[in-house]
C-alpha cells in the first residue's frame, strides 16, 4: 500500500524531548528490560516512601494480577499541586474559558492548593475518608477538577459521571460503587442552554433505596433555583466558608484506588474501570510530556468532557502532574459561532491542541473561512483522540487548522488503558493520516487471528497487548471476575482491547474500529446491549437489536431494529417516543439515529441473533449477506432489506 507520509520537521525534531534515535533506544530498552526502564521512570513523580518494588504483573491465564511499584507510598494531589508551589505558585494551571467568551478564570497553582485544601475540608466534614467513594456530576467548571483532587488529596476514591447522563444512568453509577456523597452544580451550561443537573440528582438519588444518599454538595454555576432538601443538600459556597484551607495529602499506597470510571462494553450494564495511585499518574504524566511534546511554557487545550477518560488523564492528572497550563473549556465548538475553538486558541495563546474526529468533521462542514479568520500562530501540535481520523478530516485538520505546520499526533487509547498506548511522537514519528503508528515506551501491541495465533509483519486482525504498562486498569469495582472475563478470555494470555487493525510493511499501525458489540458514537462509547435494554424496557416493545452503522459527522450512528409487541402498529409517533424514551434512559449520546420496525429478527435456530447481517443491512450493503440458510426464517431478511432506513 502507498500511503502519504509526512516526514518530521526539522523544526520540530530540534526541540522535541524525542527524536528517532532515542525513540528506538527507549523503546527496546522498555521492552527488553521493563523492570529497569519503568525504576528509572517511576521517579518523574515524587514518592514519600520510594518504592523498590516495581513491576509485578500477570496477564493469566490462571491468575491475572496488576501492580506496579506496589511498596511505594505518594499522594496525587501533592504530585499535581504541592511539590509545584515552590518553583510555579504564581504560574496558571488552569485556564477556564466559559460556555459565554465573556467568562475566563486564570487560577494559579497556589489557588488550586487552596481551593482544593478548602473543597477536602468540606468533604472530610462530612465523614468522606480514605477509601470511601464520591461521586462527582459537575458541568466543565474549574470545581470539577477540584474536586477530583480534594478527593485524592484525601485519598477517596472519586466517580466521575458525565453530565450529560440521565437520572437512570446516575442512579445506576451512584449505586454500584455505593458513593455516599455527590457533588453537582445548580445547572450546567452549554453552548447557551442550561442542563438541569441538580434536578436530575434529586431523580436519580429519588430511584435509589432510601437513605443510600448522606450528602449532595451543590457547585453555583448558573444561580437557578433549585430544590434543596434541607440536611442533605448544601451550598458548596456555604459549607466552604466553614473550613479552612488547610488539609494535609493522605499518604496512600501506590496501588490504592484513584477513581473509578464507568465504561460501556459489549455485555451488560456499564463497568466501573479502576485505577490506582502511582503507575496511573506515572504514565499520565509521562504520556503527557512525550506525545504532546510538553514544555515549559506551553498553553495545552484537551477539549474533552472531564466526564470521559480523557479528561481525566489530559486535562486533569497529565498535565498539572507535569506543571503545566492546562485550559478547561465549559461550551461546544460551535457556539456563539463555528471559529469558537479557534478563537479560543488566539485569545489563550493555545500551542497544544487536542480534540476529536467527530468535532473536526462538524467543523470542516462549516468550510476553512472560520478558521482563517484566526491566526492560530501559537499552536505548535494537534492531536486526535476518540475514533479513528478519516484522512479527510485529517488533512483538512493537518492543513487549513495546522497551516502544515503542526505534526498531529493521532492517538490510540482507552479507559481501561488510563494513557496514550499508540501514537507518533512528534519529533520522532512521520505521519500517515489515518494511522496511529507506533507504540508507546513499555507498550507491546500484538495482533491475533481469531485463534490466538499471533501474526507477524504486515497484517490485520485483532488488537492486544502482551505486557503490562503502568497506566492499566487494575480490575472491574467489585468484580475481579468480570475483568477477567472481559479482558483476558477471549485470547488467553494477553489483554484484548476490543478493536481491530491493521499493521503496515512499515510495522505502523491502523485502528479499524472495534470488533465487538461496542459503537463509538462521536467518540463515545456505547454498548449496543444498554441501548437494547433501554428499548425493550418500553411497553410497546417486544424485542430490539442495536448496531452500528457509518455516519458522516459522528463516524458511527446508531441504529435500532425494533419488533413491536402484538397489536401494535409503527408509526412516525412511535417512532420519535422511542427515540426520546432512550434519550430519557441513558442520556442524549445514546439516542438512536435510525429506529426500521421489524416484524421479526434473523436468528439462528437456537435463537441468536444474526448481528452480521443487521450491520450489512444498516450499512445499505445488502449484496453481501453472506450466506443466510442458517437462519431459522429466511424471509425475515427480505423484509428488513425492504424497509431499511438508510439509504444512498
Ligand atoms: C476508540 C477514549 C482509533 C477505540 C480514549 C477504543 C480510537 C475506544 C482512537 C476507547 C484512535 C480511541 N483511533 N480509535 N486514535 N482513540 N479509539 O474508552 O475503539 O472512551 O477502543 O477511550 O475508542 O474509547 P474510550
């Protein structure tokens, strides 16, 4: 195959912390000797009782265990704030730019100290202690990053859930790591409009058995009115004027849970991915510095939700770990107008700049005359993240944002990986649009034919990684089993990410997508399953199927196939309730693009259903079915093709 390669700039090369040469150094030095490499780099955070521990991992098959510089004891919050304050107190950490251009906050590091100090004391108040769980449903606000580190400063362990959840989804997430306490917001704002957060706690906690719920801290973003139900609700205002700034970092194990975070998989309800203290923040950080070419005096933007991994690791835990300037953004891309991002970047002096295809793709709809009327000079690197970069998006991002002169570092990741596992180093990697090229330091990609077979040189298949790196998932919160299930049965003795690639003659590397019942939705992820169950769930429904399918601005759609109970009849109505009762379930990122009515489903004659053939017939590819004489009604094929809803 002949791609288009884009070689590293001179320019970029000269002050890059890595170049080819070293590139090739560390890596097989990581791979041949992970034990030395990750001793030495360990040592990038800093350590009240240094480890001599370092790498004690196992991917099965008789015992899948994950720990890393396990003896040492640290705390995050000091890692992100307090062994800053000598040498950067007066530098920003974190810009915020509001959902409206008129609201910016710079705040410095020794503000964050005690902002954070004050949010702990607020939460050591109210009983919250190491170990305990918090769950935080804030808007894009600088408290959410707060409250993150108060939680680490404690040594509680916080649950993030993305605002744009429901009800229903919260409750869920509030229960299955039995947080006591929630921190929210009045309201959250967002390209203008407000989303009634609070609101939407009081519904979750009111599904919740009673009593499951002590404390709600309430953030003012918007000054609305809200219900406040006296004993269990406060102001954050109000209960952080009680306390001081005062509150020691917790002295916590390396291997003590960070956070937990919900993500979707192919199987049942969303699971709560851990990670722990000191590898996570180690490769963060690290990840941080080399793929984004971090340094001193940069102004970095990751335009993700700090509901998302992402946010986690690169807006939050990479970047202040490394002293940088990281800057938080409230809105949306195209709000008050579509040069947003880019006026962001001239107004702050942004030099790094990470975001997703799918904003790209709605970006460039709205033509390059937006963006040239900025000057984005600052910016030095872009990045990717989320889904694979079409090399459409990729060159318009490459040429009329980057004015050929930003390397764009595609990166290949996951929750469950905590950091940045495949991308270029922009001083050490040509660039192929569409490829994520090579493997981190430490990160041992393999890919498997679906027996297990590994296969060498150029390839495709699936996607797995034959040694641990200090950012991995630990296990599923209070489920070791299902972790082991989910990711290291399906090939033994290795992990399985649940996507697919291609590598290249070069040894480069392609992210095809993934190769299970995972969709990713504009860079979200949603299990077909939640989506199924959220439809059935329906009285008028009988039976659903969820896939996806190929969609312009978002990269996959969704789309529903829906058998209706005996008796009733489809229609345009019902087909806009089912559309909103999903909204109302899971949340606006799990609404279905394309609901087809269908009398019946093609099964097997045990009774499966025949997900080949519902993605052949929502990708309009009906030609290539394959065969169908397995099925249990062959007919029923017939119909769907007929009514199939997306057409060229
Ligand atoms: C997909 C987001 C291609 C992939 C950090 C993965 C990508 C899933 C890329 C994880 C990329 C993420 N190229 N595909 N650069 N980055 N993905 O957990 O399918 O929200 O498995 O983590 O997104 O999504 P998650």
């Amino acid at each position: 195959m002949n791609h288009r390669i884009v070689a590293v700039p001179d320019a970029v090369r000269a002050r890059a912390h890595i170049d080819e040469a070293k590139y090739k150094a560390w890596y097989d030095a990581s791979i041949n000797d992970p034990e030395g490499f990750w001793r030495e780099h360990g040592k990038r955070i800093d350590w009240f009782k240094p480890y001599t521990r370092v790498k004690e991992t196992s991917f099965g098959p008789d015992n899948v265990s994950i720990r890393w510089f396990a003896d040492g004891i640290t705390n995050v919050a000091h890692n992100c704030i307090d062994r800053h304050l000598a040498s950067r107190g007066d530098q920003v950490a974190i810009i915020w730019e509001g959902d409206d251009p008129a609201d910016t906050r710079r705040i410095t590091y020794r503000e964050l100290h005690a902002q954070v100090g004050r949010m702990a004391n607020v939460l050591r108040n109210r009983g919250v202690a190491k170990g305990d769980r918090v769950t935080i449903y804030l808007p894009m606000i600088p408290e959410a990053a707060v409250a993150m580190l108060a939680c680490a400063r404690l040594g509680a362990i916080h649950s993030v859930v993305f605002g744009g959840f429901s009800p229903d989804s919260l409750a869920g997430r509030i229960q299955g790591c039995a947080s006591r306490l929630i921190i929210t917001a009045d309201e959250g704002l967002r390209g203008g409009r407000t989303v009634p957060l609070k609101a939407n706690v009081d519904a979750a906690i009111a599904r919740l058995p009673a009593d499951s719920v002590d404390h709600v801290i309430v953030v003012r973003r918007t000054g609305g009115a809200v219900a406040m139900e006296p004993g269990r609700d406060v102001y954050y205002d109000a209960a952080a004027r009680e306390v001081t700034e005062e509150c020691p970092a917790a002295h916590v194990e390396a291997e003590h849970p960070l956070f937990l975070l919900y993500t979707s998989g192919s199987t049942g309800q969303p699971k709560g991915v851990v990670h722990t203290t000191g590898g996570y923040l180690v490769y963060a950080a690290m990840t941080h510095q080399y793929v984004f070419d971090y340094h001193e005096g940069d102004v970095y933007w990751c335009t993700a939700d700090v509901g998302w991994v992402t946010g986690h690791s690169y807006i939050v835990y990479g970047p202040l770990a490394n002293g940088a300037t990281t800057l938080m953004f409230e809105g949306i891309p195209t709000y008050p107008s579509v040069a947003r991002f880019w006026e962001v970047v001239d107004k702050h002096q942004v030099s790094i700049f990470y975001t997703a295809p799918t904003a790209i793709r709605s970006l460039m709809s709205a033509g390059a005359e937006p963006v040239q009327r900025t000057s984005r000079a600052s910016l030095r690197i872009l990045g990717s993240v989320g889904e694979p970069i079409n090399p459409e998006a990729w060159e318009w991002y490459y040429r009329v944002v980057g004015e050929e002169r930003c390397p764009i570092v595609d990166t290949w990741w996951q929750t469950e990986t905590g950091g940045i596992l495949i991308s270029p180093l922009p001083g050490a990697t040509p660039l192929k649009p569409g490829s994520a090229t090579r493997p981190f330091f430490g990160v041992k990609p393999v890919v498997v034919d679906g027996d297990n077979r590994v296969l060498e040189g150029a390839c495709e298949g699936n996607l797995c990684l034959d040694e641990s790196w200090p950012g991995q998932m630990r296990t599923v919160w209070g489920d070791h089993a299902r972790f082991v299930q989910t990711y290291f049965s399906t090939f033994p003795g290795r992990y399985f990410s649940g996507d697919g690639c291609r590598r290249d003659e070069d040894g480069d590397y392609w992210i095809t997508g993934r190769v299970d019942d995972v969709i990713n939705v504009s860079g979200h992820r949603m299990g077909t399953a939640e989506v199924e169950s959220a439809l059935v769930a329906h009285p008028q429904v009988s039976e659903a199927a969820v896939v996806g399918y190929p969609h312009s601005l978002k990269g996959q759609g969704i789309y529903a196939y829906v058998t209706l109970m005996q008796g009733v009849e489809p229609s345009e109505a019902l087909r806009k309730e089912l559309v909103a009762w999903v909204r109302r379930e899971i949340g606006p990122i799990a609404s279905p693009d394309l609901i087809q009515f269908a009398p019946g489903l093609p099964k097997t004659r045990s009774g499966k259903i025949m997900r080949r053939i519902l993605r052949k017939i929502a990708e309009d590819d009906f030609a290539a079915l394959g065969d169908t004489s397995t099925l249990a009604d062959p007919a029923v094929v017939d119909d769907l093709i007929e009514n199939r809803q997306n057409r060229a």
